[in-house]
C-alpha cells in the first residue's frame, strides 16, 4: 500500500496516487492488510484499562466466561457479515434464533426426539424462514423493512411455537450438554496447533507462484505466525482452567469455515460483487438474487445456531428468548469488526473481533460492578467511531468533500 | 478476408416508434469503426442488439459467415462479442484480478477444494494489462481507488479474458480528462493491433478522427453516411450527424 514499495509494474499514468494527502494515505492502508489494526488496538486497550482497574478481568477464568458470553454475539454476527456483503441488513436474527431453538427444544424434550434430529429441526427451521425473507427482499421491499417485520412476526411465532406454559425447561435433557461439554485443555491445544499448519501451509500454497508484488513475507508468513500465535495462544488461556467450551470450538470452527469460503471460493467473491455493484455482477453473469437468497440462508443458520446455544446455556426458552440487546450487539460487532454497511467489504473474523470488542466492554462493566450507563456509552463510542473510519474507507478520504 | 460480424436489414421498434431501421454494416478484424449519430440516432440501440440485451425485430447478424440469435449477453460473449459499458461495471470493491475474472473465475479440482487460482489470474491478468500497457501500483488495489483512465484499461483488459473477436466500446472517452483519454485511444489501436474489431460508439468526434478507420453516422434510426479514414471533413461528418447535406455523405444513405 506504501507509495515506496517497489511496484512490479512502474506507475505511469498513475495519476490517482500522485500527491497523495495524509487523509489518502490513512484510508488507502487501512482498506488493505491494515483494516483489522485499529480494532486489535482498541480491543488492546480496553483490555488495559479493566485490567488496570481489576487484575482479575485478565485471568483465564474470566477470560473463559468471556469467551462464553461472545460466541451467541459472534455466531448471530457472521450470520449478518454475509447479509451485509451482499448489501442488505438483517434484524430479525435473534428473535429467529429462539424460534429456532424453541423449535429444536419442542423436538428434544417434549417430543423425545433425539438431540441430532432436533438441532437439525432448528438448523432447517431458521433456513426456511430467513430464505422467505430473502425472498420478499429479492422481490423489492428493502431488507429493512422486510427483516423488521420479520423481528415482530418471529416474536409472535416464538408465542405459538411455545407451549401453553409459555416455557421449556431443558435441565436434564441431553440439549444442556451443547453449552456444558468441554473439550479437554491438551486436545484443544493440539487441535489449535493443528489448525495453524493448515492455515500455514495453505497461505503457502496460494502464495507460492503468485506474482504479486506483495511478497511472501507479508502475504503468506507474517500472517501464520500472527494466526498461529493468537489462535494456539487464545485457546491454550481459555482452556486453562476447565478445558475449551463446546460452543467455543463450534464457533472458531464456523469462521474457518466461513472465512475460507469468503475469501477462497467463486461464490466467495461473487457475494463481495454484489455487494459492489448489483450491475456489474449482474452483467457478469452473476445471479444476483441466488446470491442474496444464499446469504440470507447463512444468516439463518447462524441465528438458528446462535439461539440454540444461548437457550442451552440458560437452560431454557422463554417468550423472552431473543428480546434482549443481542441483535443489536451482533449488528455492532459486526460493524466494529471491520464489515462495511455500504456492502462488499467484511470478513468472517470481523465476526468474533467485533463481539470480543462488545462483549469485553460488558463483561468488564459488570466485573467492575460500574453502572449500565457507563456500558451503553462505551459500546455505543465504539459503533459511532468504527462507522466513521468505515464511511472514511468508503469515500477514500479522511474529510467530506466540499459541496 | 471474410466480414467478421455482417450486419443486415437490422431493424428495431420500441413500441410504435422505429429506434433502427435496415441498417446494414459490417466489421473487419483489426479494424476501428466509429458508430456517430445524435441522441435517439440508435446507436446505443444497435449496441444493444449487438451486446445481446435486446432483440432485434427484423434483420439478421452474422458472425464468422453464419447467421446467429442473441439471446443474452452472455450468448453475445460466447461468440466473442464483448461489450464495454459507458459506466464499465466494475465492482470498486474488488480488485483488478477480481474484476478481470468476474463470474468467469479459474477455479482448482474437487481435490484441493475447488478454490480460486489466484496465482494463474495475477499472471493472466498480468499478461493482459501488459498486452494493452495498462499500469498499475498493485493487482491488489481496489479499483475504486484508480483513476478514471486506468478504470477503463481495466474494463477493457476485461473483454480480453475470453479472446473477443469483437470489443464493443460504449463512450470509452466520456468522463476522462486529456492525458486520460489520449491513454484510452492508444488502447484502443492496440487493441486493434491484437487483430480484435472495434467497434467505438462516441459523441466526440476528435476521438472518432483519432482512431476509426471507418466512420458509420446514423440519424433517426437509418445509416446515412460511412467514411473512410482521410476521406471526410469535420463538416462532412457534421453535416451527416445534422442532416445538414447528406448528398455530400460518401456512402450508402
């Protein structure tokens, strides 16, 4: 991104780059490798902060605890990533989740069914009905609209999918295991150090003949080591103290699998070509609408999963379920995690960046025993400043333009 | 040499009224023809036709000798016809590799997961921005950030991906500044130098005197007047675009 960097092929005509302003020159890295900096630097600092005021924000227990809070936020957040590629929003999401997870409770404990059959019952549930939403939005009302709707529809059908006493209670049934299994300390280390040789040897593999003019160093090792380090070192914490949660390792699990497919495949960048010009993909041949369609039964999974954890971990479902500040925390962590709301820009990681920022300022709000006020300012700081530097990357400048 | 695309009798109604009236042309390999006309002379109509996203009411369009149908763009590009809009349809989100490939990706076998090639398309889009000496800082750029001369030398090298026969140019010149637009008309002779027809359509007739061997001008539909290079005058091509005095037009009227 550097104007010094020596160029594979000299700029000749290259007007846009010449006298470029320092304004240019912040919004140009950052919509490179940089973009993720300024959230690992706030993430970094209200980590400081807490520990400076509380040693114990930092210790693997609670460091465990925080994991556990996130993984619904993050879960529910790349469901909304994919949305927001393709260049629409999602509100409806939470609200879906705990329809899904009342559904998949109704198969397991009332109807005896079996846990596998009743997470697919969830899991196919929240497909279906994120893909009829996707098809009104394909049809002409604006996501908006169509999933705001969908948010007080899903409440209501979260009352006739309850039974007449308008809760299930999941102890006891194999359903609470989803939350409550953990995968032992040594075999999640081994599975994160597995995980980054693959990760290794696959930026290797992709680097190998490439000829671009970002060398080997900065596209293939630097960022394995940067992999292997926080994956190996965020699971060896989190794990210390009772071994990895289940809903943890299912989440780092779906962003592999999501970021390898986003960045990796055809579809991949076909979903970031809708997102930037509905046009232009359209006259490549691209289906725009199957695409939309697609990311909106993503989404559905992801909220189906994220209520299906959440009501494992409370141990119930209630006419409350998926009321709270959850789909907004997720649309935040999104956002703050680098996903543009213009369209076309995300990755899967801004998913767990964005919820570990939220859920990090909540969970040290709490341990802290200082008040929600203090907890709605500092989240709501977070979104306004993340939009900011979002709508900067946008223009490709730091200051509007004078009209 | 045989006609690359022969065009006969082309005739197209929008409603009651006539865009395109038995318009007969045809376009060689390595040869520039501007197509010159006022608004509503039917140029972007016959651009249409050509491109695949409309249908022609009466007339037929050979290409290589042989009658075709176009029923979409995409039928349009798999006879090597490419057209390259005035608003070039890039994604300003992704980068020039990306546009180069849009919904044409090299992807790799079942066994190493079907991914992108990347490194194949940076070389090839090495290759054809090199071909066309389109520069750039970086492949991995958004172009979104480049500027408006090296946006269309990417929109070109766009239509070289699939070996077009024919490169249909919307406007290529319209919003581009002086050094900016003497860039694009060198592309478009080198394109010509590749052995691909051309085909410009353009409101600027500086452009037109610069790079087409051939000048078509349509006025209400009908072809009125073809030049060939060094044979008109601006008043000629004025006077033919106007209806000022079509009996000093060249060609067939």
């Amino acid at each position: 991104m550097s104007a010094h960097e020596p160029g594979l092929m000299a700029p000749v005509v290259d007007t846009s780059t010449v006298n470029r302003s320092f304004g240019t020159r912040v919004s140009d890295a950052m919509s490179g490798g940089f973009r993720v900096f300024p959230v690992v630097i706030a993430l970094i600092a209200i980590w400081l902060i807490f520990y400076s005021q509380n040693p114990a924000y930092l210790s693997p227990e609670n460091l465990g605890n925080l994991s556990l809070q996130i993984v619904t936020t993050a879960m529910l957040a790349l469901g909304v990533i994919f949305v927001l590629i393709v260049g629409e929003i999602d509100l409806s999401g939470a609200a879906l989740g705990a329809v899904c997870a009342t559904l998949s409770a109704q198969v397991a404990v009332n109807m005896g069914q079996p846990i596998w059959i009743a997470l697919a019952a969830g899991i196919l549930a929240g497909m279906a009905i994120a893909g009829l939403e996707a098809l009104i939005i394909i049809f002409g009302v604006p996501s908006l609209i169509t999933t705001l709707g969908g948010m007080t529809a899903m409440l209501g059908l979260l009352l006739v999918v309850l039974p007449e006493e308008f809760s299930i209670s999941l102890g006891g049934n194999p359903y609470e295991q989803i939350a409550a299994t953990q995968i032992p300390a040594s075999l999640s280390i081994v599975l994160a150090i597995v995980a980054s040789i693959i990760y290794a040897v696959g930026r290797w593999a992709a680097q190998r003949r490439s000829i671009s003019d970002v060398s080997m160093m900065r596209r293939a090792v630097f960022p394995s080591v940067v992999v292997a380090v926080v994956v190996i070192g965020v699971v060896t914490v989190v794990s210390d103290s009772s071994g990895l949660a289940l809903p943890v390792a299912l989440l780092i699990l779906m962003l592999v699998v999501a970021s390898y497919f986003l960045t990796q495949t055809r579809y991949g960048s076909h979903l970031f070509a809708v997102g930037g010009s509905r046009q232009a993909a359209a006259r490549a041949g691209i289906p725009v609408g199957r695409m939309i369609f697609f990311s909106f039964l993503i989404l559905g999974a992801c909220a189906a999963l994220a209520g299906i954890v959440e009501a494992s971990r409370l141990l119930m479902v209630s006419p409350s379920s998926g009321t709270g500040s959850l789909m907004l925390d997720a649309i935040a962590a999104a956002v703050v995690g680098g996903t543009s709301l213009f369209g076309g820009r995300g990755t899967a990681w801004a998913a767990l960046l964005g919820a570990l920022v939220i859920g990090s300022i909540n969970n040290g709000v709490e341990l802290l025993g200082l008040s929600t006020e203090v907890q709605n300012f500092a989240t709501a700081g977070v979104l306004i400043l993340a939009v900011a530097i979002d709508v900067i990357l946008t223009r490709g400048r730091l200051l509007p333009r004078r009209l | 040499m045989a006609d690359l695309v022969t065009i006969t009798g082309l005739t197209k109604f929008y409603g009651g009224v006539r865009a395109l009236s038995h318009v007969d042309l045809n376009l060689n390999r390595g040869e520039v023809v501007a197509l010159v006309g006022d608004n509503g002379a039917g140029k972007s109509t016959l651009v249409k036709l050509l491109a695949g996203t409309e249908r022609a009411d009466a007339g037929e369009i050979r290409v290589d000798g042989s009658v075709v149908k176009m029923e979409s763009s995409r039928s349009a590009v798999a006879l090597g016809i490419h057209t390259v809009y005035q608003d070039l349809s890039l994604c300003d989100n992704l980068d020039a590799v990306r546009n180069l490939f849009l919904g044409q990706e090299e992807i790799s076998g079942i066994w190493t997961g079907r991914r992108l090639r990347r490194a194949d398309m940076e070389a090839e889009t090495h290759r054809i921005l090199g071909s066309l000496s389109v520069k750039l800082r970086s492949l991995n750029t958004p172009v979104g950030r480049l500027s408006g001369g090296q946006r269309q030398g990417i929109a070109i090298c766009r239509a070289l991906v699939t070996n077009p026969k024919l490169v249909l140019l919307d406007e290529p010149t319209a919003a581009l500044g002086i050094t900016q637009r003497a860039e694009v008309l060198a592309l478009i002779r080198r394109l010509k130098d590749q052995n691909c027809g051309v085909m410009v359509i353009s409101h600027d007739l500086r452009d037109v005197q610069a790079v087409a061997d051939r000048v078509v001008v349509l006025r209400l539909g009908e072809k009125v007047a073809e030049f060939s290079a060094g044979q008109y005058t601006s008043q000629d091509l004025v006077g033919a675009i106007t209806g000022a005095h079509e009996t000093a037009a060249g060609g067939a009227a």
